[in-house]
C-alpha cells in the first residue's frame, strides 16, 4: 500500500513543467513523500513490535491505519490547497465528477493529456469514492468540498437530485475565481481534439459555447446570441471559461441567484443551464462576454447530427460535447462510433490508469 502510494505520487512531480512555481513547496502530496511514508511505515512497524497485539494482525492493521491516514488526510483538503495545488500560471481546468461518470473523467483526461495540459486539472469530485480513487493514483487532484449530495439521487438528468449536484457548480467556480484563478470548467462527457486555450482571445470575462443545432456562418459573431423562444439563449454550461474579474464573479453570483430563485420543481424538471443563460442574459451590459466559434466549440446536436456540415468544417473542432443524447451507454456507443472513446486503447495515457 504505502509503496504503491508513493510510485504514484512520482509523475505528478516528474511531469511538473513549471518548476518555478511554488507547487513543491504547497503540495498536498508531501504528506506522501518517500521520507514521510518511510517513516510512517517505520513508526507502524516500531509500534508493531511494541504492541505484540498489533504485530498477530500487522498486514491487515498496518492497511487500515494507513488506508484510515490516507482518507481523513484527503477529508481535510480544501478546495483552496486543491488549487494553489493544480494551479498552473494562474490557471486551473475543473469538472465535477461522482462515482458513475468515472470512464467518462478518464476519458476527457486522455484528450487532455494529448494536448499536454493536464497538469492543471482539478476534479471536483462528488462523493468520497471519487475522492479518494483521483487522489489514490493522482495524489492531490481531486477534492471534496462538503457537504457530498447523495450519491444515489444524484445522475439522473432532470431530476431534483441532479439539479442539486449541478446547482453546486457556480458556487465552486466563484470560489475559485475569488482565489484569483483563471478556470475552464467542463463537462466530462467532451472530448478535446485540439487545444482550447489558443481560442480563448482577448481579455474578455467569460467565454462559452453556443448550444444551439442551427449551423452559423464562420465569421459568426462573438457576442452573446439573442434570446431564443424561452425568453433567453441557449449557451452551453458544459464549458465555461472565466478570468477572475469582478464581471465573471458577477455572472457567478447571477447564476446562483438564479438558481435559487428558480428551484427544482417537477413540472419544470430544470437543470442547471437556463439559470446561467438567465444570469448572462441578465448582466450582458455590465460583463465582457464572449461566443466561442461554432466550428471549433459545436454542440453535440450539430455534430453528431449534421455529416455535412462536420465534412464542411472538418479539422476545425477543437471539443466535442457528447451531449442531445441521454444515458451513459448511448453516450458510450456513440463516443466509440466516433473513434472517442480513447478509454479503451488509450488508458495507460491517462494519470489514473484504468478505473472503472
Ligand atoms: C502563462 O500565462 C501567460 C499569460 O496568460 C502566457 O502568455 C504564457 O504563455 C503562459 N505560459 C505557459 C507556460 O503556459
Ligand atoms: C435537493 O435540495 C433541496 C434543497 O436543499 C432538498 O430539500 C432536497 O431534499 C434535495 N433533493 C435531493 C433529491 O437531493
Ligand atoms: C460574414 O461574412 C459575410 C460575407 O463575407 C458578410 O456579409 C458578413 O457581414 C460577415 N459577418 C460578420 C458578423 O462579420
Ligand atoms: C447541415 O449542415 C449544412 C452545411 O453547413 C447546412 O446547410 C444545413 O442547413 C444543416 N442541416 C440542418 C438540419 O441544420
Ligand atoms: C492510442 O491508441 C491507439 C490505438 O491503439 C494507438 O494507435 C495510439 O498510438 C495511442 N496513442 C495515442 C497518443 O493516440
């Protein structure tokens, strides 16, 4: 156990392409050094021979108190040392992830890790399984902030559970914003065929994607789209990139407003995105925005959809979002028709390995 903790914590610092940034000196994994497990490990043995009651059982107790170690010490990360952690030139990537959707973070992080990025990556995780398997095979890139919405209400689209857990996302992200990072939040049902950040132009507050099929011209407009029949348009949640300015917290704080001022109600079976289009909609005077190019930035309604608009714009994407489609496998099978689904030729790129 202690010996595969500490091989584990080696890429994570091996791949550290910043060394000047201060992440030795702040890392959450230094509890997990090779000098402190060794002398963890040291002190367990000592104890054991002190305690012959201990040493009948040694392998199984040595386990439990470390594995008992092991998970109060990620209890007890905050969200903050997360990331001044992952941070990377002032930039953090979050998701936020529960049990279910563990094959679909594994496979975002390969397309990631393709474009050489997931340095900066912070899982959001939801329930303490997912805590605890990130920080197992990449000690320090996921945290828990509590208090964890039940697990088992949590995943169903529509409903009141997963209205709760993606209610929580404008409140993770004005956190981070406070701490003065740039973050890019994303679903992890995308996939990255390119690298993101070159398109992210400009000094503008927020970024984000259009979630409407109707195919633009290239030279389409940067500007928020007008409301559509709801009333407002129809951006995507799924990708959101902010600077931390007083405009993009203040979209942060509309949002959760929203949130708040339209609950979950069964008649309206809300997710979290038409409160964050309101919450645009809402402060477009006030706020830098941007609209991400629609070639690059598709909905997952026009590329999957429209062969012959992908065939027009072909190279051009640079995230794919699996999305108007509803269900895990659906999104599997289709991830895999596609040739997305990298999980299962690709794992051994990704920092967590196979998980399942
Ligand atoms: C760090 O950020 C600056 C300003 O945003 C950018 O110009 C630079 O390329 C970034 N460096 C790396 C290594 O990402
Ligand atoms: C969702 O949150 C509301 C308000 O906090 C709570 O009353 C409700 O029980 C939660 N529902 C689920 C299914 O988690
Ligand atoms: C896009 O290009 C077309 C044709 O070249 C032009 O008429 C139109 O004004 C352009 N639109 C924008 C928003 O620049
Ligand atoms: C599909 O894409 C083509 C090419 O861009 C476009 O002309 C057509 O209107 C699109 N079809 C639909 C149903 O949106
Ligand atoms: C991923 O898997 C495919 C299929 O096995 C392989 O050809 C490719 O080299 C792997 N690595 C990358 C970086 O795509």
């Amino acid at each position: 156990m202690s010996i595969s903790l500490h091989q584990r914590t080696l890429p994570t610092t091996l791949t550290d392409p910043y060394p000047k940034s201060p992440k030795f000196s702040q890392k959450p994994g230094s509890f997990l050094t090779r000098n402190n497990l060794l002398a963890l490990f040291s002190l367990l043995i000592i104890l054991g021979f002190l305690f012959p009651y201990i040493s009948t059982t040694t392998p199984s107790s040595l386990f439990f108190s470390n594995s008992k170690i092991f998970e109060s010490k990620w209890r007890a990360y905050t969200l903050s040392e997360a990331v001044a952690f992952v941070g990377t030139n002032g930039t953090v990537i979050v998701c936020a992830v529960s049990q279910p959707y563990l094959p679909f973070l594994n496979n975002w992080l390969i397309s990631i890790v393709k474009q050489k990025h997931q340095d900066k990556v912070l899982v959001i995780a939801e329930d303490y399984v997912t805590l605890f398997k990130v920080n197992e095979r990449w000690p320090g890139h996921a945290v828990l902030v509590p208090p964890a919405p039940d697990a088992q209400v949590a995943h169903k689209f529509g409903s009141q559970g997963f209205f709760n857990f993606t209610s929580r996302r404008p409140r993770h992200l004005l956190q981070i914003l406070e701490l003065g990072y740039n973050v890019m939040y994303n679903d992890v049902d995308m996939v990255w065929l390119a690298d993101p950040f070159p398109y992210l132009q400009g000094k503008h507050d927020v970024y984000f994607m259009d979630d409407m099929i109707a195919v633009k011209p290239l030279n389409h407009s940067n500007a928020l789209p007008p409301p559509g029949k709801k009333g407002r348009p129809y951006i995507c949640s799924c990708m959101i990139y902010m600077r931390p300015t007083t405009g993009a917290k203040l979209v942060m704080k509309k949002w959760i407003e929203e949130l708040q001022d339209q609950p979950w109600s069964k008649a309206k079976k809300a997710n979290d995105q038409p409160g964050f289009n309101w919450a645009l909609q809402k402060t477009a005077e006030q706020v830098d925005l941007y609209l991400l190019p629609q070639a690059a930035f598709p909905t997952g309604g026009l590329y999957f959809k429209n062969r012959t608009w992908v065939k027009e714009t072909k190279g051009m994407q640079v995230i794919i979002h699996n999305n108007y489609i509803v269900g895990f496998e659906k999104k599997i099978k289709r991830f895999k028709e596609y040739g997305l689904w990298l999980v299962d030729d690709n794992a051994s790129e990704s920092p967590l390995g196979e998980i399942s």
